[in-house]
C-alpha cells in the first residue's frame, strides 16, 4: 500500500493521496453549487490527512483558484454570473476585507482576541441559519396562501424581501444589474461587499459563506446569480491568494495539483447540478451547511472552555466538519445525476 | 465623456484597494524561512523543489500558470465526458427566484 502515498516534495511528508482526491472532489461539487471556496471545511481535512498547517493555506487557496475558474466560465455559460455586480463588489471587497484584517491585528495586540471572534462567527452563522430558514418558512407560507385562493404562486416570489426597501435608496449614481434584474444605487452592492468583506477580513475566512446569502437577501440576487457571482469573487481573490502565498513560500503545489484533480471535476458536477436543482433547494442546502460549520464552532468553543473535553470536542469538530462535507456533496451529486437522467430520457423520449 | 470619468475613478481606487491587500498580505507573513529537502527527489518533483528553493518568484509564476491551465484541462475534459452523456451544457432550464 506503499504507492498510495506520496512524498510532498516541499513540506517534506508523505500524504495518501487519495485522500486529497476525495477531499478536492467533495468540496469541487460543495463549491460549485454553493459559490464558496469553502476553506472551513478543507482546512480540518488537510489535518487529517497528516497536512502541515503551515502550507494548509495556501496549498487550499491555490487549488481553489483552479476549480473556481472553472466554475466561473460554466455558470456564465449558463447566465449565473452577474461580471457588472462582480466588478464593483470587488471594491468594497477588498478595501473590507483590508479593513477587517488591520482591525483583527489591532484588536489581537489589545489582548486575547480568539474567544471574541468566534463567537462573533458564531451570531453571525445563527443569524445566516436563521435568515435561510425563515425565509424558506414565509415563502411555503406565501404558497399555501395561493394554493388556499385557488392561485399558483409566481415562481420569482421570495420569502425575505429586505432588498425591497433597499432598492428604494436612490443615492446616485444608479446601476442596471441586467442579469441579477437589479436596479439599484452602486453604493449598495458596494456597501454590501464592504460589510461581507470587513466581516470575513475579522473572522479570517474567504467571506463566500457570507456573501452568498448577502447577495440573495441585500441584494436581491437570484439564487443561481448568487451562487455564479460569488464564484467569479472567489475566482479573483484565489488567484490573487495563490500568488501572494506561493512567492511566501506557503504553497505545497503537488498537493494543490492532486486536489485539483478532484475539485475540478467537483465543480463541474455541482456547477451543473444547480442547472437542475431550484433557487430554493439551494439554499436549503446552504443553510445545512451553514448549521455544519455553526456545529464545529460551537464544539471548538465548548473544548476551550473545558480542557478535560478538548480533544473530544475537537475531534467531534471535524467529523461534523467532514460529515457535513460528505453529506451534502453526495445529496448534490444524486441531484445532478436525477436530473441528468430527467433531461436524457425527456430528450429521448422527444426524439 | 461620463464614461471616462468613471473609468478615471475606479481604476485608482481599484489600484489603491489591491496595494492595501498586498500590504497587508506582507505584513501577516512568518519570519521562517522553509527550505525543501531535494536529497531523495527524482524527476519534475525534484526539478519543482529546486526551482521552489532557489526562486519563489519563478516558482510562484510556474503556480500561478500551472493551477488555471490544469483547472480549465481538466474541467474541459468533464465537460466532454457530460456533453456525451446527454447533458445540455449551454443554458438552465431552471428559472425560479
């Protein structure tokens, strides 16, 4: 069994590195349907795995780089990515997310800042879980309502409608955001990513967790548009991220390859599967994978507090972690390969 | 006209936005230095981990090359695989919010 690990030629282990196909895979098909790099959830994998931390980052990052890409060019194809609304987040993104990492470094020179932030993370992960959720409630409400008067409910209708009243700030200059069918001030996209970027540069994570359902309920964005637009965000910062990290010297580029192998095929089956599985459905999902990560917090949490439990709880972190993983990346493949089957037979049966 | 003083606005801001990232990105990193042990290394590995010590900035360009060029192969290749299935890879069919 010897041939199934491989020597990482720069952090100097060796690494199974099925694992790291699997695990690139699983979070190629969670990336691709979500618009999330995802790196709460690879990072404890690469742990398991035996990965020095120290290349854990950027090693992620800059496979992430490669399957966004990839993700990004399909879901245009299929008119998910909104490049106008990309363009100008990505201003408020960054000077955010700078922002959010000074202020982190100011607040950790005050003193222990850890505990802080994740509880921080975690509000903001309850409030993510509870936004999805009620959101979901108030529409199966809205359709039982039209179904009780004899109606069918417009397929556009939401659940949350936030960015109604936002959309009715009209500080110039204004902006048509023709494939969100948006028209808004700039400033709100701006101030939007501003605020998921300031958030994401605090928690140290890439921010897709929170962007995603910010472009869904600030916004207005359509699921699928979302989901697309977010991926094109990831895409910009993960080639960005992975040079930044490579000329640090903190890239294990065999191991970034060998993901890769995995994740882009992943993302391409998620990509696809969001052609098949509704707006809603979607964000379901997302909120399982949310209340995932809100889990592990919460377990990492608990292990700090009483050391005669941490390493449990740790443990118990990265099963939910990988179970979460695993789960959700099996749901949306079965999805995909439903509807795949769906298509090919309707096509068949056409013909 | 408006056009340009857009374009005039926002690519300063863009610029100024990216050097604060860069500048922050510099200042987190950690003092060590890792060096890769090329002793039992044959091959492209060795060849990678060479490259990686005597050079970041080459080996940072051979990354940034490298992972978009595999990426879009590799995603291409699945494409291929889905397009003969039966898989109508061009539009969505779903349009619900």
């Amino acid at each position: 069994m010897d041939w199934m690990y491989m020597l990482m030629p720069i952090a100097g282990v060796k690494i199974f590195w099925p694992g790291l196909i699997i695990l690139g895979l699983g979070m190629g098909i969670i990336g691709g349907f979500f618009g999330m790099g995802g790196a709460w959830m690879i990072t404890p994998g690469l742990n398991i795995l035996g990965f020095p931390m120290a290349f854990a980052v950027g090693t992620d990052i800059a496979h992430m780089a490669g399957k966004s890409l990839i993700s990004t060019l399909r879901h245009g194809k299929f008119g998910n990515v909104d490049y106008k609304l990309g363009f100008i987040m990505i201003i408020g993104t960054v000077v955010g997310m700078e922002l959010g990492a000074q202020m982190l470094m100011w607040l950790e020179r005050l003193g222990n800042i850890d505990l802080v932030v994740r509880l921080i993370y975690v509000a903001l992960l309850v409030f993510i879980t509870w936004m999805v959720f009620s959101d979901v409630q108030k529409r199966k409400a809205k359709d039982r309502a039209a179904l009780a008067a004899g109606k069918e409910l417009d397929k556009h209708a939401v659940g949350l409608e936030w960015h109604k009243t936002l959309h009715k700030i009209k500080i110039p200059p204004m902006v048509h955001l023709n494939v969100a069918g948006i028209y808004c001030s700039m400033w709100l996209p701006i101030f939007v990513s501003f605020l998921t970027g300031w958030l994401a540069g605090i928690l140290g994570i890439g921010g897709g967790l929170i962007r995603m359902p910010s472009l869904i309920y600030l916004l207005g964005c359509p699921t699928h548009v979302a989901v697309g637009t977010d991926l094109f965000e990831v895409m910009i910062s993960g080639l960005y991220g992975a040079a930044t990290f490579t000329y640090k010297g903190r890239t294990e580029l065999v191991a970034a390859i060998i993901m890769l192998c995995g994740a882009a095929i992943g993302a391409q089956i998620g990509t696809v599967a969001t052609k098949y599985i509704k707006g809603y459905g979607i964000r379901i999902a997302f909120g399982w994978a949310v209340i995932g990560c809100l889990v592990s917090i919460i377990l990492k949490l608990i292990g700090g507090w009483i050391p005669s439990v941490k390493s449990l709880c740790n443990d118990g972190a990265t099963v939910v972690v990988l179970g979460t993983v695993t789960a959700l990346a099996v749901v949306i493949f079965l999805g995909m390969v439903k509807g795949a089957a769906k298509e090919i037979a309707d096509k068949k049966a056409a013909a | 006209m408006r056009k340009l003083w857009k374009t005039l606005v926002a690519l300063p801001a863009a610029l100024l936005a990216l050097c604060g990232t860069a500048l922050a990105a510099g200042g987190g990193a950690s003092p060590v230095v890792i060096v890769s042990d090329t002793r039992d290394l044959t091959g492209i590995l060795a060849w990678w981990s060479h490259l990686y010590n005597e050079s970041h900035l080459q080996f940072t360009i051979l990354t940034v090359i490298l992972i978009p060029v595999l990426g879009m192969t590799l995603g291409l290749l699945t494409d291929l695989v889905m397009k003969n299935i039966g898989i109508d890879l061009s539009k969505r069919d779903v349009a619900e919010h």
